[in-house]
C-alpha cells in the first residue's frame, strides 16, 4: 500500500501550475496540520492497514517545503508503525524554501528521498514560469540535500515552452547531470484551464522532433527511462505502484485515495477542509474502466500488461502491434516501446 499527503501551501503560485494549492492562505497552516492528523487517523482504520505494510509515503504539493519539518512531526509520529521499515519516504521541495533547517528537520523524521520542483537553470527561463528560484540556489539546495545525507534526490525539468530549443534543453540537462541526483522528471508545458497561461498564445514549442532528441539526451546522460516522463537508475516506488495499480492513502486537500474499485476525494476548499477532513465524496469504478486504466497506465511505464489482461479482440490487436514491433513482450507481459504513442495504442485496443 502507498500513502500520499498533499500539502496545498505555496509562496508564490506558478502560472502553468493547476494543482489545488493557494499562495495567500499561510494563516490555516497549522490547523491543516492538525487536520491531516484527523484524516490519517480514520483513513488508517477505513483501510484496514496493518503495521509496517505501507512501503511508500509521498508528500506533495503545492510546496511541502513551506511547511516547517517541526509541524510534520505528529502526523510522523502517527504514521511510522505502519511505515515498512525501508519504507521510500519522499517529499517535493522549492529550492528556494528548502533551507537546511528544513531539510535536516525531515532528514531527522525519516525522509529519505526529495524530488526538487527545478524545472530549469536558465534564468530568462525561470522568469518565463514564473519560479522564484534561481539556478545558482537550485544547485545550492541540491547539494547541501546531499551533504545532510539525503540519497535519492530527484529533480524536475519542464521541456516544450516557447523559449526553448534543444540547446538550452542540454545545457539544463548538462547542469542536472552534474549534480548527485539518481533520478530526472522531465514533463511538457501544458495549458491548463484555470491557470493564468491557459488564454494565453505561443507560449508553448509543440515540436516533437525536439522533443524526442530531449529524452534521448536525458537517457545518454545516464537516466534510463523508466516511464513517460521519468528517468533514473532509481525508479521511484511511489510511481511503480500507482502503475501497478496499489491501493494508496490520499491525504490533504485536494487529495485522491483508492481502494480495490472506489477513488475517495477529500473536499479541495481549503478552510472546509480544516474544519471537517472526513468529508469526502466517492467514485466507483467499473470493471470496464479499471480494465482500460490498468492499459493505459501499463502502456506508460515499464510495468507493462500481463498478456492474459487483454480481452479476445485486444488480444489480436497486440499481435497485430508485437508484429509491427511496437509492442513487445516478455514472459507473458506487453510493454511499449516507444512512450510518445502510448495515447495512440490506448486508443486503437479500445477502440471496437
């Protein structure tokens, strides 16, 4: 099982960024702390968790390093009996908030894995995203993470912005490579509705041509790709089980939990949910639709699809694809070769 807390607090919001977070809300942080508190305690019991049976915690965002470490202490405190002892713990991180008082405080409470939200070291880039880094205290966080004792440390880079050309996309890689990271993330600029770019024209480099040499970059500088849009010698436990489909906790604002068939959503108003963190509406999910997720989440990543998965006519679908080589298969399990088109491949097993 996984557990994931969402932490909705930021400093300045980004204007690609439609995650639930809010730059002007500072003043609910601890009674949101309390609040998660209260939730994990009933999700624990609601989901039946046995002792040292979670095997991952991720903590996003939003900008977990903009809540002091001190004040994730109780819900530490709480979650640890269930936590396996090599449990992955991993935390998101602003380079610019992630001081060393913050991260030798979740250092200390058993952290062991930060993923910077970097996107890029350029700085007419940075302005561009609206990040209220730059590249020299990215590099500095990233380094003085390493030094405290932190051994997988990731970062993202974003790729497909109007500034962008394939140079400017190395030269990021180029400064990435040659900190102590194990692992890469590396996503598109998207429009989203509700965010101030979505109204916005020529912001974005659609070029797939770019980028394809991009990952290709990111794969000879040392970062295997292991999923659409993650790269590493270490691959994320948190990431590999919501690909194989885990149950996982979903804690905070905003969040989403799973269990067996039924998605549970915590209310994303931000001052509701301080006042009742049990409220939350449900979804269940058919059979048919938990068929096509577990295709279209194994045609993404290196989980691949069990071969008995399919139906009858998907199944002569993937014969058609593993003739054609774009699929292939090992010990009765398909996987993709080529992460751009897994939409396409999607689309053609579903359709009738």
């Amino acid at each position: 099982m996984l557990a994931y807390l969402h932490i909705p607090f930021c400093d300045s919001k980004c204007p690609y960024c439609a995650f639930n977070s809010y730059e002007n809300k500072h003043a609910l942080k601890k009674a949101y702390m309390y609040a998660i508190t209260q939730q994990l305690r009933f999700e624990l019991e609601h989901f039946q968790v046995s002792q040292q049976s979670i095997h991952s915690l991720f903590i996003g965002g939003g900008t977990p390093s903009t809540i002091e470490a001190s004040l994730y202490a109780p819900f530490f405190e709480i979650l640890m009996p269930y936590l396996c002892k090599d449990a992955e713990i991993t935390s998101e991180a602003n380079p610019h908030s992630a001081t060393k008082q913050w991260l030798e405080g979740m250092y200390a409470l058993g952290v062991n894995r930060l993923s910077f939200g970097v996107q890029s070291f350029d700085a007419q880039k940075l302005r561009f995203l609206g990040r209220n880094h730059t590249r020299e205290i990215a590099i500095n966080a990233i380094s003085l993470a390493s030094t405290i004792g932190f051994k997988n440390l990731s970062l993202d880079l974003m790729y497909g912005t109007s500034l962008d050309t394939l140079k400017r996309l190395k030269e990021d890689l180029s400064i990435a490579a040659s900190l102590p990271i194990n692992h890469l993330s590396a996503y598109a600029l998207t429009l989203e509705e509700s965010t101030p770019f979505f109204n916005r024209t020529n912001l974005t480099n659609d070029s797939e041509r770019m980028a394809k040499q991009f990952v290709q970059a990111i794969i000879q500088a040392g970062f295997p790709q292991y999923e659409i849009s993650n790269f590493g010698s270490y691959e994320s436990v948190h990431n590999k089980g919501y690909w194989k489909g885990e149950n996982y906790l979903g804690i905070g604002s905003g969040a989403v939990g799973f269990l067996n068939n039924r998605r549970f959503y915590p209310t994303k108003e931000l001052e509701s949910y301080t006042k009742n963190p049990l409220s939350q509406s449900t979804e269940t999910l058919s059979e048919e639709e938990l068929h096509a997720e577990k295709i279209f989440l194994g045609l993404r990543s290196c989980v691949g699809i069990a071969l008995s998965h399919f139906t009858p006519k998907e199944q002569v679908k993937v014969n058609v694809l593993l003739k054609e080589k774009k699929l292939t298969c090992k010990e009765n399990r398909v996987y993709n070769r080529n992460y751009f088109i897994s939409d396409e491949i999607a689309l053609y097993l579903s359709l009738p």
